[in-house]
C-alpha cells in the first residue's frame, strides 16, 4: 500500500502565525514526548515512521511548500509538486498519475490519501493498514475510515453506514461497513440522531486501487502520465475528491476508528491541544482562565484579567480572539500583504520593515537565520543591492567567485548582479537592507544550491 499524503492550506484560519508560505500544519505549537515543541507534520510523520509506514509515503504539496516541508521532516521524502492549488481531486489525480508514471505502481496497489495533519492516537495508523485488507477481499471501489463521534457536532462532515456489516480475514479479523449516503456539516439536532443510526465523522481518510483512479481520469479523456497532467492541471475542476469521486462512488466501505480525533483547524480547537498557555515573550495573569498567548515577535505581550480568549501575535501581524470567535477569523484579515515570516530549508527570513518613498525607491529590511551547515543558494538580484550586516555566528561568503570569512560586526555591500552565497560555520544571522526602484522588477536569479557545486564551479581562493 501507498500513501499519499495531502499538504495544502492558505494560512487563513491560523493567521497571524498562519500565512501562504506557512500554513497551520507547520505551525510549531504542540509538545512531543521529549517536551520538543513541534508542527502537526512532525507529529505525524513521527507517527508514519513508528508504524513502518514512512517508505512507502509520499507527500503532494505545493511549490510554496518545498522549503518548509524539507526544513521540518527533513531531504529524503518524497514530494509530489502540485503546479497551482486546485483542491483536493485534482492533487489526488496528479499524485496518481506520479505513482502509476514515475514510480512504477501497479494497477492492484492499493492507495490511502489522508491529510497531513490529522490529530490523532498512534492506533490509527492500524485502521489505515486495514484498508487494504478491505480492497484486497471485497469487492467495493473506495474505502474510508469513520471516527466514532464523541459528541453531536455541527462542524465535521457524516459518514452514514448501512445495516450491513462484513468481517474479512481470519487471524485479525477486519470489519466494514457498506456506506449508504454523506451528510455535510449538519445542525445538532440532526448530528444527535445521525449518531444513533451510528453514523461516522468523515476524517478525510480514503483508499482506492490504483486502477480505479487511473480508469476514471482516462474514461473523462485526461493524461495518466504525470507530465501530462501537470500540463493540463490548470484545466482540471477546483472541486474536492469527496464532492467530485467519493459521493459519486456505488460501492463504499467504512472501517471504524474509536480513538482520539480532531481537526486543529481553528485556534479554539489548537489550543485545547497545546500543553503551554503561553509561547515566547509576555505575560499572562493569574485570573486569566483559558487564555493563550503565543508571541513570535521580540515585544512583550502583556494579557490582564481576560478569559476565554487567544493573544497570537508574529511579523504578519496581532491577533486576539475570543475562542469562540476564532473561526471567523478569515472573514476580517487584509492578504494585500506578502508573508512577513517565511521557514526555508536552509533556516528562515522575517520582515522587519517595509517602505516605498516618494522618490520611488522601495526598501526592504530583513533577520535572515541561517542554520549551522546550511547555506542559501549562488544567486543575484537583477534590480536591488544589498547591504549585510552579520550579528550572529560565523560563515563563509562568495562574492562573484571570491572567497572570504565573516563574523559577527561584518558589514558587506552586494551590488545588483552581484552573485554571491554565504554557508553558516555556526547559527548566523544577520540583518539584510534591500533596496532600488519600484517601477524595476527584481528576479532572483540561482546558478547553484549546494555548497559543494559552489566550491568547484565559484571559488577562488
């Protein structure tokens, strides 16, 4: 069995912490089991690798996403790249075609799709192994996994089995249900009688043969070759697999999960996981009963006498909610501005500041973080000049083929089509003040990513 996990998201309903370069999965809030403040995808790709699960996964992303995800889970997993955002059916038909073009899966191979941030206990991943258990000894053409509701809510999306029930295999018996219809986001009333009828939440987790997607793209006339449908994925409909495929679906199975679950979408909802009510700098009083502060920003926040509400404060901007509020957070925020915090895989950039004066000049100030060993790329900028100040560490630097160390209290001047690189000997950081004309659009141009390419093809020492 593959898996393929979905890594999408806007960064709207986590914001100011959430942006479109780092949306809520990548959001270091939550605790692991050495106190480690990690993302939900550490979390789970911890628990994809404690099943023996991490070989055979995959993760289908965006190109906004590359860096983050490399820095957080690390070089080796394998990235599906989804050339624009188009939700949830056109991300699996690509990552299907990859599969079947690319890797070489065969048409009986079963493969699950799940988000990449379910939160949940590490026993899920059992119920995952036994869809294809359901697929390989039955004759159904999906197979989801339902979570026993816990409570009559409003918010998740049903599951409504039929009366029949079928037990597969012997020695651990596996057993389904037939599905017989979906309902989506009902009233509480209805959720309360759902419930009785032992209706499911939908998690989001479903598993086909490969065959069966690979069938249904070539019978609507679309490519099963990768390169094809990355050409023609623009073309594809902005719809999700559940409305395009499952609801479509005859033959439908649900496998039961009774454990731990729940969707960390809304500040309400992730903090009620978060083992601190405070991260970063400030104060919260003692009055103060379920309150959160989470401050990534250098200026304490003081939160006094206040309950029930979250504080979220970072470069993007200052958020305070009250919990019950918080989902309706995406209806009030301005994204005129790009991300002011961006992870790369090599460390991470902050704005600091932002200006456009009247003469034309436009002026950028950044912390740049550089981790110990990383390095940015060989690269210019066709438009801006740069001037470097290092505050922190120790690193090697490339000026148009010229070697040379630096060290904190280094101040260095990058004309434009300067290329240029620097490597951190030790954590550096250092604070970037970029600056030209507004009318002159800047590209960034990228000769070489590794620090060995750069030494044989760059330096002259």
């Amino acid at each position: 069995m593959k898996l393929v996990l979905l890594s999408g998201g806007s960064g709207k309903r986590l914001w100011p912490l959430s942006n479109d370069a780092r949306s809520k999965q990548f959001l270091k809030v939550l605790e692991n089991d050495e106190h480690e403040l990690v993302s939900m995808v550490q979390r789970v790709w911890g628990q994809i690798v404690a099943n023996g699960l991490a070989e055979s996964s995959f993760i289908a992303t965006s190109k906004s996403q590359i860096e983050i995800m490399q820095s957080q889970i690390g070089m080796e997993i394998p990235l599906i790249i989804e050339p624009e955002r188009r939700d949830t059916f056109a991300a699996i038909a690509l990552a299907t075609t990859y599969l079947y073009s690319h890797v070489g899966v065969g048409l009986d191979e079963v493969v699950c799709v799940l988000p990449v941030d379910p939160f949940v206990e590490n026993h899920f991943f059992n119920v995952v192994k036994r869809l294809e258990d359901v697929l390989n000894h039955s004759n159904v053409e999906l197979a989801l996994i339902g979570v026993k509701p816990t409570y009559p809510s409003s918010k998740y999306g049903y599951i409504i089995p039929s009366e029949s029930q079928h037990s597969i295999g012997d020695l651990e018996p596996t057993d389904y249900l037939d599905v017989s219809h979906f309902l989506e986001k009902p009233t509480e009333e209805i959720a309360k009688q759902l419930i009785t009828e032992n209706a499911f939440w939908n998690c989001g987790v479903f598993a086909f043969k490969l065959s069966y997607i690979i069938d249904l793209l070539e019978g609507r006339g679309l490519p099963i070759q990768f390169e094809g449908m990355t050409q023609k994925y623009q073309t594809l409909p902005k719809i999700s697999f559940d409305y395009e495929v499952v609801e479509k679906a005859k033959k439908i199975a649900v496998v039961s999960y009774e454990g731990y679950w729940k969707d960390l979408g809304t500040w309400n909802t992730l903090t009620e996981e978060m083992q601190n009510r405070q991260i970063g700098r400030g104060i919260i009083s003692n009055d103060c009963v379920n309150t959160h502060l989470i401050n990534e920003i250098d200026i304490p926040v003081s939160v006094v006498g206040l309950s029930n509400i979250v504080v979220a404060a970072s470069p993007d901007g200052i958020l305070v909610t009250d919990k019950s509020a918080s989902p309706r957070i995406k209806d009030f925020i301005n994204f005129n501005q790009g991300p002011m915090y961006e992870e790369r895989q090599w460390g991470w950039i902050r704005i600091l500041d932002d200006q456009t004066y009247d003469d034309g000049r436009c002026v950028i100030t950044k912390r740049i973080g550089i981790g110990e060993g990383k390095n940015i790329s060989y690269r210019m900028h066709s438009s801006r000049e740069e001037v470097w100040t290092i505050v922190k560490g120790e690193g090697e630097f490339i000026q148009n083929g010229n070697f040379m160390g630096v060290k904190a209290g280094n101040v260095l001047h990058l004309p434009m089509k300067t290329l240029h690189s620097i490597r951190a000997i030790s954590d550096l950081e250092i604070i970037v003040v970029q600056s030209g004309l507004e009318q002159e659009e800047n590209q960034l141009i990228e000769l070489y990513q590794s620090w060995c390419e750069m030494a044989e093809h760059c330096m002259k020492i």
